[in-house]
C-alpha cells in the first residue's frame, strides 16, 4: 500500500472514532490509541507532503485570516414564524391539516445558537457560511473546519447543502471558563464569537459543535418526509441532537413541548424553544412561504429567559462565611414567568469585566432557570455611575478584609447577618434539623438572648423564650424539645451543619462513608481528602483551614459538653449489590426520590443527574422525559419500579 493510500485508510479509521466520540458519545479507543493514529497521519502528510482535504489535521486551524469574504446563498434562508401561546399552535395545526388533507407533524428543539450553511461536493466538505441577511452571508469555512462533529467527509457522493446550528456546550463553556482569563458571557455568544473570530486556532479552543436540522438541497435525492431527512442527516454523521418526535395531534406537539420546558435548564445546550413542521414534504411548495418565512413551520418560544432592565443599585450582603457579595437591585421585570428584582453579581472583578454601572440598562438571565444573574451591559447613560466597593462592613461596620476579588468581614461573632444566617443554616433541616427556629425566631436570640455561638442555642432555657414576643408555653416547649431531640445527629447532618465554605449536603455524606469519623476528618490532610470522589483542591483546603482554626475546634468542644452526640458512618453494609453502578432517576416515582437515592447509596451504589455512556441504570417512572431518550439512544439500560424494587427485595 502506498502512502497516500494508507493516509485515507488512517482518515477513514480516525473519523469513525471521532463520530464515536463526538457524536455518539461512545468512544471504542483510548485517547492514548487515537493520538497514536493521528500523530502516524501527521507524519505520512509531512513525508509526502499532501493533506487531503478532509484530513482531520485541518481541524487545528490554519493562518489568521484578513477579513470574512461574502458569499450568496444558493438557496436563500428563512426566519420562521412564532406562535404566541398554545392556541395559536393549535390553530396552526388545524390549517396544516385541512390544507394536506392529513399530515403528521415533525417536532425538534430550536437551538440557541448561531446558524451555519454548510455544502458538500461529492462526499468533501466545500464551504460553510454564515447566515447573515439570509441572502448573503460569510465564509467562516476554516473556522468550521475546526469543529469535531462537523464531517469533512460523508457516504453521500452526490452534492448536499445542509442547514444547522453552531453550539458551544454548556459543559464546553463551564470547562473553557474555568481556565480562561476573559470569561465568556453565555454559550450562545462564545459560539458566535468563536466562529467570527479570524483566528481559526481561538475557534478550535473553545470545542463548538455543530447541530444539523435541514437540508436545503440534495442532489439526486427525493425525501418524502422530514423524518427520511433527519435519518439521512444522522446516516451521514451530523450531530441532530437527542430529540425528534413524530406528532398526529396538536395535543401531542403540546405535551412534549410541556415536558422539554420542565427539562430544559438540564440540557447540555441551550434552547429557547421548539420547532415544529409538517412532516410531509410535497405540500411544502404548495402551502408556499411569505417574504419571510415558510408557512408549514412555526417556532413555539419557551419563555425568555433572558431580558434587559435597569439596575438601579448594588447592595452588599454579608453571608454566614463573612463574605461580602454584591446584589443587584433591579427595575422590575418579567423573567421566566416570574418578576425579577434582585440578581447575583459575583464580586467586584466580574462587575468590572461586564462593565457595569448602575443607573444603566442591564442584560440579566435566569441561569438554570433559578437564580438571575447580571451578563453584562446593555446601554449606559449620563447618569450612570461606577460601582465601587465597601471598604467596611454595610452590616456591623467592621473594616473588610479582601482576598483576591472577594471581600470579608471578619468580625466572626458580632456580625449579626453573619451570625443569624450561620445559625440559621446550623438549624436548617439537611443539618441539625431543629424544629421552629426560623431565621426571623433566631434574629430574636441574637438580639434579645445574646447568642452568638453554635452552642449557645443548647444553652437556652424553656423562661429565656418566654420573655420573647410571641412565645407563649407550648411554642416555647416545643423549641426546647426540638433542641434536645436535635442531640442526637448522624456525622454527614453534622458535618454539613458547620457551615465548611463550599461544603454541601452531599459532600458531607461523602467525607462521612469515606473516614467514618469525625476525628478522622479533622486529621485529614489535603491529599487524603483529594482521595474523596469529587473533591478538588478548594474543598479540600476549605476543610483543612477548617479544622485548624482554634475557634472551630473550641466550639466543636462546646457543642459537645452541652450534650451533642455523633452516630458515626457504620461500616459499609455486606451487601454491595450496587457497588461501582450508577443511577439516574427520571419522571415521577411513587416513593419520594430522596428515599430511592438513599436505598441505592445503602446498597454502594451511587446518583447522577444526567445520562451519559457511564450510566448503569435509568429508572424511569411516569411520564420520563428526555433522558428516558438519551438512554435509548446510548444502549443504557432502562428498568421501572417495579423492577428496581425487585432488585433490592421491596414488595
């Protein structure tokens, strides 16, 4: 075999493992086993001195480019039209049906990302081009070329024009923020940026992928549905995504619709709503387009989850740790069906790298449809005025004390926010579990009893909660009893109950079935607890500084002379039917989850909230959403209740 030959045998076994692992997430190679195929390819083109044009060596990125040239748009693009609510989609539907005589419907996420035509000519990759006015757009085809789940080389021979979207995962993102020095705001920006960026080597950095939806043009071919279109898409090795249905009622396309909105925040990319089609394509032409859009389609939007409004103002709240975080105090506005008027703001330098005034407009989004976070600016005005930082204090006045981009008041036992919120979380039920102290009942210890320490709730009398507004004597003998009952705690509820910066419920259960012992823990050293499954380097040094801290031992101390036991982590159970599996659980089960998670970390096994190859087992319950898809799709396992219960010997 001569050497060009055993080049396009390389690219031909290299490009089935790269469609393994990026498009079907089943590597069947070690990285050790493809950087030795790839580096044996790297070194036939430099003998020879030929790349093929669907060498997977193009995908690093070549020279800096001078400028975007334009490129017309054989087939010209166009936007699709929204409905506004679920009867509107209805009606859609009733006049596809009417107008076909009878359709089916195709139903698929509308992706968050930035839309790309890509051409092929006789299986290679020719072109990729922007969107742009839908008309003309811009050559970004070495920038493409970088991206993984793009082929530059598929089955089809004749010519093929595609249509999808340019992504950045949310994992990607996480794992690109994590060591970047700039932050990227959202997934969506850092994919366009990416992508229209001259530079090919700073596309490939950011690991984008590409999304493939619609053909608009196939030579040869005749597809008489939208489902034959996705199944050639995905033969030919596009990345279509996880979810496509077939629909024979509006009220079918409405209840996925429903239980992708539920699921969304969970996915890997980002989606702003649901695209649906008539699945059939000869009535296509003759249902026809406006100047805009096609009328066989329509998108349905999710509820924005991204708006601007004012920012009015910053306040500075002090936590249970002594960090100083500053709040944004927004206009209010509407945001994913609920009305947004405070939003996190990170600490002073990421107020500083979005730019951020206040008395200007802001973009905030709902990250994981939770919590509103500030992304960056949106105008500036006149009066706008540059956010400075608290040099004390906004709570006791105490000086603050900065590390890095983080301010602390270190005024440990006369802060009352500090105070308040740290033994409110001690009393929180994932903790100590005490029964009747909200925060506004230990707002009234702190001011009026004097506590200030942990221990010094165990130290109340049942005549100390009579003087207090609104105790009466059996409110005040029900705190007292749920304050002795609280004695008695597991390790996992009291090592959470301490308040460790960083460390959570499940952290705690974690530290407790790995050493067993609180002393155990507190003698840990760093590389020790490194050894706990996912813990990294800034728990494991929050836990040490912990327990050096003379102030914490002490009242670990007290905590006990006022009578605090610790049931220590048992031995691992004999029976570890579970051991090394794990679970995602999806859909609603008839015990309550919490119970099912705690019976499979009983039996050694263990949690997760997504589906991936790894996964073991997928329980499903009713009405399972797109991960009961996902684990069809990987070859995962799926088993029901009553199949899961049988496995650990429950009727």
């Amino acid at each position: 075999m001569d050497k060009i030959e055993k080049m396009k045998e390389l690219i031909k076994e290299i490009d089935k493992h790269n469609y393994n692992y990026y498009v079907k997430d089943m590597p069947t190679i070690s990285d050790k086993e493809y950087d030795k195929l790839y580096y044996s390819l790297v070194d036939l083109e430099q003998e020879t001195g030929v790349v093929l044009p669907y060498s997977p060596t193009l995908r690093v990125g070549g020279q800096v480019l001078d400028g975007f040239v334009k490129k017309r748009h054989e087939v010209p693009l166009y936007s699709l039209n929204k409905v506004r609510d679920y009867q509107d989609l209805r009606a859609w539907a009733d006049d596809m049906q009417a107008l076909t005589g009878g359709t089916d419907f195709a139903l698929e996420y509308k992706f968050d990302g930035l839309q790309m035509v890509i051409e092929y000519n006789d299986g290679i990759f020719v072109q990729a081009t922007t969107r742009g006015n839908g008309t003309i757009g811009e050559d970004v085809s070495a920038q493409v070329k970088t991206i993984k789940s793009v082929p530059l080389k598929i089955d089809f021979k004749g010519r093929l024009i595609v249509q999808g979207e340019c992504m950045m995962t949310n994992k990607n993102f996480a794992l690109y923020n994590k060591t970047a020095t700039e932050k990227l705001k959202n997934p969506r920006n850092a994919a366009a940026g990416a992508v229209r960026n001259l530079d090919p080597k700073e596309t490939a950095k950011r690991k984008l992928d590409y999304f493939c939806y619609s053909i608009l043009l196939c030579e040869g071919q005749n597809f008489q549905t939208q489902q034959q279109m996705h199944d050639f898409l995905a033969k030919n090795g596009f990345k279509t995504g996880d979810f496509f249905k077939i629909c024979k009622t509006a009220d079918e396309i409405i209840d996925f619709i429903k239980e992708v909105d539920k699921v969304k925040s969970k996915l890997d990319v980002q989606i702003d709503g649901m695209v649906i089609k008539i699945n059939k394509v000869s009535p296509r032409e003759e249902i026809g387009y406006t100047a805009k859009y096609p009328k066989w389609a329509v998108a349905f939007k999710f509820e924005a989850t991204e708006v601007s409004t004012m920012l009015e103002d910053v306040a500075w709240q002090v936590g249970r740790t002594g960090r100083v975080t500053p709040i944004a105090i927004l206009e209010p506005v509407e945001l994913a069906g609920a009305t947004v008027s405070r939003a996190t703001l990170n600490n002073i330098d990421d107020i500083r790298r979005k730019n951020l005034f206040t008395k200007a407009r802001v973009f905030v989004r709902r990250s994981n449809e939770v919590i509103p976070e500030v992304m960056g600016l949106a105008e500036k005005y006149e009066n706008s005025k540059e956010i400075v930082s608290p040099k004390t204090c906004p709570v006791c006045n105490h000086q603050l004390t900065q590390k890095g981009p983080l301010l602390f008041c270190t005024n440990h036992f006369d802060c009352k926010a500090q105070v308040v919120d740290r033994l409110t979380h001690f009393a929180s039920r994932n903790a100590m579990n005490i029964e009747g102290l909200s925060e506004k009942t230990i707002e009234a210890f702190y001011s009026n009893l004097g506590v200030r320490e942990l221990s010094d709730l165990y130290k109340l009398k049942k005549e100390d909660l009579l003087s207090l507004d609104k105790f009466k004597e059996k409110k005040a003998q029900n705190v007292i009893n749920a304050l002795e009952k609280s004695k008695n705690s597991e390790l996992s509820k009291f090592l959470f109950s301490l308040g460790i910066e960083e460390v959570g419920s499940k952290t705690a259960k974690d530290l407790a079935k790995h050493f067993k012992t609180l002393n155990a823990i507190k003698g840990a050293t760093r590389e020790e607890l490194l050894e706990v499954e996912d813990i990294g380097e800034v728990i494991a040094n929050n836990i040490v500084l912990y327990f050096e801290d003379k102030d914490n031992l002490k009242e670990i101390d007290d905590l006990f002379e006022m009578g605090v036991k610790i049931e220590e982590a048992k031995a691992q159970t004999v029976d570890q039917r579970f051991a090394g599996k794990t679970f995602v659980l999806t859909g609603t089960l008839s015990k309550p989850r919490k119970e099912v998670e705690e019976l499979i970390e009983f039996y050694g096994g263990k949690t997760s909230s997504s589906v991936s190859k790894k996964t073991d087992f997928v329980l499903a319950g009713e009405e399972a959403g797109s991960k009961f898809d996902k684990a069809k799709n990987l070859g995962v396992k799926i088993i029901n209740e009553q199949e899961f219960f049988k496995m650990v010997d429950i009727k």
